[in-house]
C-alpha cells in the first residue's frame, strides 16, 4: 500500500487541472492543485472552503447562459449514481481583476470529468473534479472555420480557387470555374498548362518575390482558357504558415479580367487612331494653306495683272474649297455620330439616290480613268429616307472606291430588292484591306491604316458617317474584302416601304434652281472684330457693286447704323464688346435698322449654333468662309425689296 503523500504528489504534479470537492449541492472546494491555480489565475487560499459556484459565478451579463446549471447537474448525477459524470466542452467564462481592480469576465472553454472517492466504509467522500482549459484549441477551431468559410465564399462567388506548395513548384488543387481546366490531383510542371510561353518568366518572378518576402502574389497575366483560347486574369494568392511561422502552402484566387483588358486595348487602340487623325488633320489642312499662301506672297511681290489675278483668285478659292470641305466633313460627322442630326425623310425611289451619287462623283472617277459599271434596279424600289443623306452615303462609298483603286481600275454600283429590303452595294478591286480591319473600317479615325502614305488625301471620316447615316434610317452596313490588293465591297441594307406606301409615292425628282440675277447696288454694314476678314469682304461687296460699310466694333456699329441705315447687315457672332447677337437685338429695336436684313457670318456652323443665331433676330446664317453664291442670292432677294 503506497503511502498518503504519494497520492498527494501525483495530485499536485498533475498538468491537468484537479480540485476535490465535497459531495454536497454546494460542491466546497477542499483542495485545489497547482494546474488549476495557474489556469485560473489564483491563489489557494481563495478557492479552499469555498462552493465552487461562489469561487466561479455565472456571468451577470450573460443571463442566457446555461453553464453553472449545467455543471450542476453533472455533479447530482454523480452525487445521485455513485458514477462518473463527463461534460463536453463548455463556454465557462471566468472573473478577473483587470489592473484597475475591476472584475471583467474573460471567455475560456473547458471540459470537464467528475468520479466520485468512496471511503473504506463504501460512503462518498468527495468528488475528483479534473478541468482541461481548451480555449486556444476552441478558438484555432473557430479560426479555421472561418477560414474555411471564406475560402467556401470564394469558390461560390465564381473565381478560380487553386493551393499552391511552399515553393509554388506543385498545384495542389485548381477549381477552374469553367475558365480555366479544374485540377484535383497535386500537378508538377503547371505552369505549362496554364500560362502561355511568352507569359511564364514574368509570371515565374512574381512567384519568387511573393516567395523570397513571404508577401502576397498578385499579377495580371494571359492564361490558357479551358476552350485553349487565352484570356486575362488577376491572380492573388497568400501564404499559410505553421506554427513555427514556415510557409507551408499559398492559397489564391483568380478573376477572369479578359472583358476589362479588351475595353482597356480598345481605349489604346483608339488613342493611337485618334493621334493619327490628328496628325493627318494637321497635314491636310496645311495642304490647302501652302498654295493660298504663295499666291498671297506672289500678288504682293509682282505687279498683277487681270490674268495672273484671276488665276490666283482661281487657286486661293479651289483651296479655301478644299479647307471648307474637311471642316464641314469634321462637324458633319460630329453632328451625326452624338444624333444631332435630323432627317428630312419621304418616300424615295433607290434608283434617284443611286444616279444622283453617280452623277456626283463621276468627275473624280473620270479623272482616275476607272472603269463604273452602274446596275440600278430595273424597278422602283421604294425605301423612306432623307434624300441628300442617301445620296451622301452612296457618294461616300463610291468616293471611297474611286480613291482606294488604283488608276484605270473597276468600280461597280447596283442595287435590288430582296426580301422587303433594299440592298446597294459599291465594290472594287482596288488596294483591299487586312481582315482585322473590316471589322473596324467603320469606326472614327480608321482611314491612316489603309495608307501609310497621304497622296490620296481625305481624313477617313466618310465611312464613319455611312455608318451612322445608314443606321439613322434602321439599316446596316457591311464591308468584306478577300484581302489585301484584293479589292473591296461595301453593302447597305435599308427596308423597304411598304406595297401600299411604295404606289403612293410621288418622287417629282430634281429641278434645276435658276442662278440669281445680279443684285441692285445695296448699303451692307460689315462688322467683324478680325480686320482683314472684314475689309475683303467689303472689297467683294464693292467689286459687285454694292456700297459697303465696315466696322470692327459692336458699339461703333450701332452708331454707323443709326447715321447711314444700312438695308443688310453681316454681323459676326464673336465680337469682343457684345456678341453679335445682342448686337442683332439691339439693332432690331433701332427705327433705323428695324426692317434690315440682319445675316450672320460666323465660325459656329452646329444646329445648336444656327437656331440659337435664328432665335436671336438674324434672317440668314451663314458659316465662314462665306459661300459668295449664297450671299449674293441673299442680296439678290433684297434689292427688289429695296
């Protein structure tokens, strides 16, 4: 039989918490070993003689809680059955005295085993009541459940999920979530599977910086698709580490970002056409300017005479012509491609749209030596539509084959009907086009991929225009091209008007309009702030005849129109004291310029501009540099009235 003090060793040395209490409901503490004391953070001589209950009360913040109730009835059913009594883990939070003294509740996690000691005479002396604090194994538990949980939210929110080994050389596992393949068997040499060639050494010194600093991997890169296409992703991945602060495995996630990096190259594609078109603008413009400014240079340094300046007047309005086209062209298509543009539409045979855009570029087609071959339909084909518009796209396709075909080359225009829509169609066999240009041949600032050169002229904003004017009238253009030096074909489809609408359709065709007579002589007030704008205008006006009054200044103006009661007025819009169109207001409300003929002669060509213009007072607008048919039209009209 060992002695009394062996037990008691055993008892104290135990690791395990122990403490006898006494089999009654109070449950006293009789003695308590070191384990517990450490456990719990005290002293001997609080717990001994005390109930157990009193020594560790409920929570009081914790009113749901059903701990000390439990503990309870494990020991009456010990104390009841003379058997040991084992709880699960409890959540048994435990008082403690902070610095400051005040007692706070601390969360701990214990199991419990309660046996009862029975004497010699068969009687109960106490309960051996053993705790083990699990609290730091509890809170690892809840730890990776949440980490599990998260993991779980990421493979249901529909990113790649892959483990990776310490040094990355072994994919444990890969959910593909349909983009990239699925892997459930641990795979060396991965990266061929997943990562084109080109990518894997950019991606491979990503790897061994994450790895080398233990940081988080993240990279945007191509992958292989599970289709064997390439696609984009942002991949993060963190380490995990042990216990002993090792990274033992990586975990990521992958977003597929294939959509984003398209949009992203689409931005930079349209950047680099859109810096293009300005180059080309800037080129075409000073084109016009050379010629306009060695004849100004030639007539200063030479005296003229009638033939030299006729000739130079010739090349200065051939260029201004010129110059006026690419900006009406630029606002032309401004104007259409945002939907400013209004249609003016009515029934309209297909077969007039196509002669009058032939009519119209058979000058330049002639002057090429192309070879037109021109199929209209052999009948009416009605379609409901803005007949400059049509007649615009049909003469923009057709400019663009007669300029993209070499000399001496074949253009074709036909047209028919074919299941109640219009087909028209212009093809050649000129310089044809790459097949990833077909694609975008429609968008803005396209044309400098067609030609590297610029002979051929033109800032490639007519096909954008097609395209928006043909989709203004519910149809769809098309362009195929077998290749380059293979020639190409443009196809717009319009539907058709009805039969019943087709038959009443009355297209009364062109009429000529007769040239305007010359005007009777006229007092025209000219006011423009640019001094030389003005005063050749005024030398136009005279050299036609007229009487012309100029000034630079709105108030100065005001008071000329006062003393000499000019019948027209060429105002700009832009001028420095007050615009011009207070200046037409104020104008309107003088006796002496009430009834004139207010015209506006400006830089503001847009719709917006020219109702603003209207509503202000003005009879007549007109956008610089002014068309000198229509101005003399204009006057023409008011010399009778005069």
């Amino acid at each position: 039989m060992l002695p009394p003090s062996v037990f008691e060793s055993a008892f104290n040395s135990s690791p395990i918490g122990k403490y006898l209490l006494s089999p009654t409901p109070e449950a006293v503490i009789l003695a308590v070993n070191e384990a517990f004391l450490k456990a719990s953070s005290r002293r001997r001589e609080d717990l001994v003689g005390v109930s157990l209950f009193v020594a560790f009360p409920p929570d009081p913040n914790d009113p749901a809680s059903t701990n000390e109730r439990e503990l309870r009835a494990s020991l009456e059913r010990v104390r009841t059955t003379g058997q040991a009594d084992t709880l699960p883990v409890q959540r048994y939070p435990i008082p403690v005295a902070g610095p400051d003294g005040a007692i706070a509740f601390e969360e701990r996690f214990w199991s419990a085993h309660s046996a009862p000691v029975i004497g010699p005479d068969g009687a109960m002396l106490c309960i051996a009541h053993t705790t083990k604090d699990v609290t730091e194994q509890i809170r690892s538990e809840r730890a990776l459940r949440e980490s599990e949980n998260r993991f779980r939210a990421l493979t249901t929110a529909g990113q790649v999920v892959y483990r990776m080994n310490a040094d990355w050389s072994e994919l444990r596992e890969l959910d593909g979530r349909g983009f990239v393949k699925d892997t459930e068997q641990p795979q060396s040499f991965w990266i061929n599977d997943y990562v084109p060639p080109d990518e894997q050494e950019r991606v491979h010194a990503a790897i061994q910086r994450a790895i080398s600093g233990a940081t988080v991997f993240e990279l945007e890169h191509r992958v292989r698709r599970v289709d064997g296409s390439e696609g984009w992703t942002l991949s993060r991945a963190v380490p995990i580490v042990d216990a002993a602060g090792h990274v033992h495995e990586w975990i990521g996630a992958a977003s597929d970002i294939s959509e984003r990096k398209a949009a992203e190259e689409k931005l930079r594609e349209s950047d680099r056409r859109k810096d293009e078109f300005l180059a080309m603008l800037a080129h075409e413009l000073r084109n016009p300017i050379a010629p306009i400014s060695a004849a100004a240079a030639l007539l200063q340094r030479v005296k003229p005479d009638e033939a030299l300046v006729r000739r130079t007047s010739e090349i200065i309005a051939r260029q201004v012509g010129h110059m006026t086209g690419l900006i009406d062209d630029l606002l032309d298509v401004s104007r259409v491609t945002r939907g400013l543009a209004e249609l003016e539409c009515a029934p309209l045979d297909v077969r007039t749209v196509l002669q009058d855009a032939v009519e119209q570029l058979m000058p330049q087609v002639t002057a090429r030596r192309h070879a037109l071959s021109f199929m209209p339909p052999p009948g009416p084909v009605m379609v409901m539509g803005d007949k400059k518009r049509l007649v615009q796209v049909v003469a923009n396709l057709l400019n663009n084959a007669a300029k993209y075909t070499p000399e001496g080359g074949r253009l074709a225009v036909q047209a028919h009907e074919e299941n109640g829509h219009a087909w028209i169609e212009v093809s050649d066999n000129g310089i044809g086009m790459a097949p990833e240009l077909t694609g975008r041949v429609f968008d803005l600032f396209a044309q400098a991929e067609r030609s590297a050169d610029r002979s051929l002229g033109g800032l490639g904003l007519g096909l954008a225009l097609v395209k928006s004017l043909v989709e203004l009238h519910g149809g769809s253009v098309t362009c195929a091209s077998a290749g380059l030096g293979q020639g190409s074909r443009f196809s717009v489809c319009l539907p058709c008007l009805a039969a019943d609408a087709a038959q009443a359709a009355d297209d009364p065709g062109l009429a000529m309009e007769p040239a305007p007579a010359a005007a009777a002589a006229l007092r025209v007030l000219v006011v423009d702030d640019n001094v030389d704008a003005a005063v050749t205008l005024s030398m136009v006006l005279e050299a036609s005849g007229h009487q012309a009054l100029v000034e630079h200044g709105a108030h100065a103006a005001l008071e000329r129109a006062r003393q000499a009661a000019p019948q027209v007025c060429l105002l700009d819009i832009g001028l420095p004291e007050m615009d011009g169109k207070e200046l037409a207001r104020r104008l309107r409300a003088e006796p002496a310029t009430a009834g004139a003929v207010l015209v506006a002669v400006t830089g503001y060509g847009q719709d917006s501009d020219r109702r603003q213009i209207m509503a202000a007072g003005f009879d007549h607008h007109l956008v610089k540099p002014v068309d000198m048919a229509r101005l003399e039209a204009i006057l023409a009209d008011v010399a009778p009235a005069a």
